[in-house]
C-alpha cells in the first residue's frame, strides 16, 4: 500500500552545519581581552569570516557587562552569531541569539605567523580582507551509522549529518532526530524526524509506529494533519520518489 | 550516607509539595530519618503542607549565605520526631541558589539523615537544575494527560543529562508517580491511561494516587496526607509508594479496581 503524502510544490527546508569556533572567556574579563589581542596579534584575522559562537555557561556576568564584552569583542572585529549558555535575564534582543545543541568538535588550531613589525601585523588584523588562515577542520565524510540505546526526550535534538541514525526506543513529542542519511526508529516516532537533511533525496526513515508531529525527507516534509490518518499507529517505511514522500505500511 | 531523592515534573501544580509532603512522612513512620527541603525559594509551599509555616527562623538560602548553620534551619515535626523540614525562603529568587551552596547542604543532610527529599520548583530553570542536580534517585511526578507527560518526559531527558550522576556516566534511578488519577474519568476515556503513560515515559512505575478531597483537606489542616487521615484512599497509596521507595516488592494497586488479586498489577514496569 503506497500513499501520496506530498503534492508538487512542497516548501524546501535544508539543514546547514558550519564548524564554529567556541569563545568561552574567563574572569578578569580585561586579562582575557588581553590574551585574546595577543592571540590576534600572532595570527592575524584569524576570526574574519568564521562563524564564533560565544559560550558563557562558566561565566557569572551581568546582563551590562555581557553587553559590554560583546561589544569589546565587535571593536576587535570578533562577530558573535550566538550565545550558549546564558541565562535569559542576562540576554536582550539586540544580542545574538541564544543557541544550544552544539557538538564539541576537535580544538581549532591557531597558526602563528611572525609578524615583521608590530606595526604591521595591526593592519593584517584590521585590513587585509582575505586573511591567511588555517582551513577549516574537515568533518570526515566517510558513511557512519549513530545508533541510540534508549528513547530521545521531548526537548532533545539528535543531530548526525554525517550518516544513518538508529534509535532504539520511541521519539517523543517535542523530540527531534536529524539525520544526513536513513532514521531507523524501534519504536513510536511522536516527534519530528528529518532524514536526507544535507541533500539526500535517498534517505529514508523508517518506524515502528508513526504518530509523527513532522517529518521530512531532503527537505521535503509534512506535518501531522496532512499525513494519512490510516498510517497513524503502524509500521510505516517513508521514502522520496521525486518530490512527494511515500509511505509504506511495512507487515 | 543518605539517599537523595528530588521530586520533579516540570509542570507546576502537579503534586510535587503534596508528594514530598506525604512520602516523607510515609518515610519518617518507619523510623528512618527523613528531612525535606523546599527548593521552590521566593514560592515556598511545603512549609505551609507541613503545618510548619510559623516555625521558620531561618531557611535554605540563609544556610547557603552561611547566615545561619543547618541545625538552626531544620524545623523538627511536631508530630513525628524523624521528620525535619528546611524551609525555602520566600523573600529571595532562585538566583540566591548558587550550585557550591547547594553541594555542601546536601553533601551534610546526606551525613545525618536517611533520606533527604528535594521539592523542585515546576519549570526547567535554574530552580529546577539544581533541586535534580545532587540526587541519586528521581521522583517524576505526572498527571494522566498529555501536557504533564510531555513535560515528564522533558525534565527525564534533563535528570539523563544535566544531573551529577548522568555527568560521572551513572544512571539516574527514575521512579513514576501518576497522581491525581481520577478513576471514573479513566473509565470515560477522558484521560491517559495508565498503559499509555508508561509507554510514552518508559520509567518504573512507583505508585498512583488518586484524585480525593482527602489531599485539600490534609494541606487546609497543615499535615501531609500520610499524618493526617493515614486511612484515607490517597494515603494508603502513598504508603505503598514508599514501600517501593525503600525497596521492598509491592505490587501498584490501581484506584478504583476492586482490591485482590485482579485489582493489583504484580511487578508493573515499564517496557
Ligand atoms: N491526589 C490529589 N487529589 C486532589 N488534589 C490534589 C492531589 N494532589 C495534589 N492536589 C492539589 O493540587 C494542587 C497542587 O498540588 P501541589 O502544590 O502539591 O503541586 P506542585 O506540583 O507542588 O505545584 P507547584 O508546581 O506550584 O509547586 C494543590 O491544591 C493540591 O491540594
Ligand atoms: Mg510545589
């Protein structure tokens, strides 16, 4: 039995992930400052065009001097796109946003490049539009497989990108599961799950019972009240045949 | 070394103060030491559910502050004399709880008393991280519909990942108490079934309670609901649940099923 679950002019929403580079200062803020002018100084524009994300879960700082240090950090042309781990009292909506669910990835390297002068090295930090710097750390692409040994809580995000993810127990609702391949789920999907989210029009999700909120394949998705009532409560196989997501029910 | 036990539920007014109240008297009645502190600071209730409002001097954020030492903020119960209650303080916010505070007063009621149970504020913030933070076992509290259970299940993901214990790599022990289990709306269909709650959840079941006057009528006279009417049906559930606290094997009588062997489900778990 095969469902027609999407008609042709679908809105497409892809996932993107970026490597950030992690600031996470310390007290006295001015000391850190300084270490941070002299890590500048020896690697210049290491963080033009970088994505930085400012992490302040271990420092205890007011709403005023996080603000401050914000801009401390934008006259030194360090752009923050987010905030982890601050609390709500200490954030205004002029400050980026504030951001959770981010992976540890492995140190970036800062290569140090003799400056010839003093002099010199200030205008590479403050002028040279395309800064020498060391490339990225690539993520390795290799297929990978992520599996989970118990059931994704409402309010938790599972983000692979990298390959396949295999829970086994239920997604609740308000849980997500985002996979760059296939979603193998022993158990009920009550939340959301993306499958094929950086470009994989052959990812699949497959679930014991669906009671799915969203899900999407490629960017192609659909929520609850559009999907089929007679596929609630079963085993359901949920594949992409150009733009219209499937659905199998399995045995 | 004590145990430590935090009632939790993420959504508010879903018997949290009302269960602490009574499984630490439970507790208390078989001659074990049992202190209960009140985390919700600035909304303290658990004073008022022991019948100890006008005994507090100093409270938990004094201890924290070192204003004052333990032994002067715990009020001993009238009643039973295993029983001791820190209050919160209603004067403060949940920013007056630093986490070294609250690490070294568990880390002393831990050295004198058997069971130190921890009444969390509703909510995921600040009040809530850090009455889990410390504990060694989990009591979620959940009321048989579908907003309490997605916040149970919330707060389970946090008590798996932001306590002491999910960060040394341990497992957090998880215990559910459905309360205010209405057993005529649960024959209309009107509520989550117990099955269905413990599916979603997939924690052990430690008790239900069920929805009585009884409970109102215990907090009016100030007495936890175990002291007051120890007869009473909610009473009677609450006792069973602390039994299963302390480890015995009690089979879950569920509310309004006839009493004997078809009435109790043996050995309940969750899947
Ligand atoms: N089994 C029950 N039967 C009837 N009423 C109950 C029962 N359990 C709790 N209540 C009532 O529900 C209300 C909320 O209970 P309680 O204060 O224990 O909840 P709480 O979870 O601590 O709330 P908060 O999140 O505000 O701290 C109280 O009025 C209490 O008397
Ligand atoms: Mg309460």
């Amino acid at each position: 039995m095969t469902k027609v679950l999407t008609d042709a002019r679908s809105i497409r929403i892809k996932g993107r992930s970026f490597l950030a580079v992690v600031l996470s200062p310390d007290l006295p803020l001015d000391q850190w400052l300084e270490r941070l002018d002299d890590l500048a100084a020896r690697s210049a524009g290491f963080f033009l065009d970088r994505p930085v994300v400012l992490d302040v879960s271990e420092l205890s700082i007011k709403k005023a001097e996080l603000k401050q240090l914000i801009d401390d950090l934008a006259a030194r042309k360090v752009r923050i796109m987010g905030i982890e781990g601050a609390r709500p009292s200490q954030l205004t909506p002029e400050m980026p946003p504030a951001m959770k669910g981010g992976k540890p990835a492995s140190d970036v390297e800062v290569t140090a490049q003799e400056p010839e002068t003093e002099a010199e090295a200030e205008v590479a930090a403050v002028v040279s539009p395309a800064p020498q710097r060391q490339e990225a750390p690539q993520v390795r692409a290799i297929p990978q497989s992520l599996t989970i040994d118990e059931p994704v809580r409402s309010g938790q995000s599972i983000i692979f990108p990298e390959g396949d993810i295999t829970i086994v127990g239920s997604v609740a609702s308000g849980a997500e599961v985002i996979a760059g391949g296939s979603i193998h789920i022993y158990g009920t999907l009550r939340g959301r799950a993306m499958a094929g989210s950086i470009g994989n029009s052959n990812a699949r999700i497959f679930c014991r019972r669906l009671e799915a909120e969203l899900i999407a394949i490629d960017g192609i998705y659909k929520m609850a009240e559009d999907m089929d009532s007679s596929l609630r409560g079963h085993a359901v196989q949920l594949s992409l045949e150009g733009e219209t997501i499937m659905a199998d029910i399995l045995f | 070394m004590g145990k430590v036990i935090v009632v939790t539920s993420g959504k508010g007014g879903v018997g949290k103060t009302t269960s602490t109240a009574a499984l630490g008297a439970a507790l208390a009645q078989r001659n074990e030491k049992v202190a209960v502190v009140d985390f919700d600071v600035g909304l303290r209730n658990l004073d008022l559910v022991m019948g100890a409002e006008r005994r507090v001097v100093y409270d938990l954020v004094n201890v924290i502050n070192g204003d004052a030492k333990l032994p002067q903020a715990l009020i001993r119960d009238k009643r039973l004399d295993t029983l001791f209650l820190l209050p919160a303080s209603q004067t403060r916010d949940k920013d007056a709880l630093t986490e070294e505070g609250v690490e070294r007063v568990i880390g002393e009621l831990k050295r004198y008393f058997d069971w130190v149970i921890c009444d969390s504020p509703a909510g995921i913030e600040k009040g809530a991280t850090l009455a889990m933070r410390h504990a060694d076992v989990a009591v979620v509290v959940t009321n048989p519909e579908v907003s309490s259970v997605r916040d149970s299940d919330r707060i389970i993901g946090m008590l798996d990942s932001k306590t002491l214990k999910a960060e040394n790599g341990e497992r957090m022990e998880k215990h559910l108490l459905l309360t205010r289990y209405d057993s005529l709306r649960a024959e209309r269909g009107d509520m989550l079934k117990v099955d269905d709650v413990l599916e979603i959840l997939s924690i052990p079941l430690l008790g239900i309670i069920p929805e009585s006057t009884d409970v109102l009528k215990a907090s009016n006279l100030g007495a936890p609901v175990t002291l007051s009417d120890a007869r009473s049906a909610p009473a009677q559930a609450y006792f069973e649940a602390a039994r299963r606290l302390a480890g015995e094997i009690v089979p879950v009588t569920v509310p309004g099923e006839k009493r004997g062997i078809f009435g109790k489900l043996f050995g309940r778990k969750a899947a």
